[in-house]
C-alpha cells in the first residue's frame, strides 16, 4: 500500500510544481486538506490503473478468468513463446 502525503490548500499552492512532479515520478497520492474537506491527487499512470481495475472487476466472466489465472501453477502455463491468438 502507498503512503499518502497529507497537505493543506495553502502548501500546495505555494509548491504546486514540486507536488505535481514528486505525484508523477514517484506515483505518490497527495491528500489535500481544506476547510470543506478533503481531494486527493494521483497521477495520470494511478488515475488509469484506477479506472482499468474498477473496468475489469466490472465485467464477471473476465474477473473470473483473471482469478483462475492467478490461481493456475506456472507448471501448466503455457510457455510465452508457444501462446497462439
């Protein structure tokens, strides 16, 4: 699990850039305080696997092949280099 950096309006608006790219390079969530509660920034790459992950889990039959997937031995894998499409 990712630790979440917690920081008011006011910090974030005096050292935005820095924030942003520390969010970025480092894909570390930011939780924004203010008076009326709170926002949290993530990255584009987080923001995607988010929605990527709520999509997949959404769809019955392919999370049920995913778990299958992960519960499969590598032993009765497929080598990749004899997977056909």
């Amino acid at each position: 699990m990712k630790l979440m950096i917690n920081i008011n309006a006011t910090k974030l608006r005096k050292d935005l850039f820095n924030i942003l790219s520390q969010t970025i390079k480092f894909n570390e969530p930011v939780n924004v305080s203010t008076k009326d509660g709170n926002a949290v920034l993530i990255s584009e790459e987080d923001y995607n696997g988010l929605i990527e992950t709520v999509y997949l889990s959404s769809v019955p039959e392919l999370k049920d092949k995913i778990v299958e997937g992960i519960r499969t031995p590598l032993s009765e894998c497929v080598p990749e280099d004899e997977v056909s499409w």
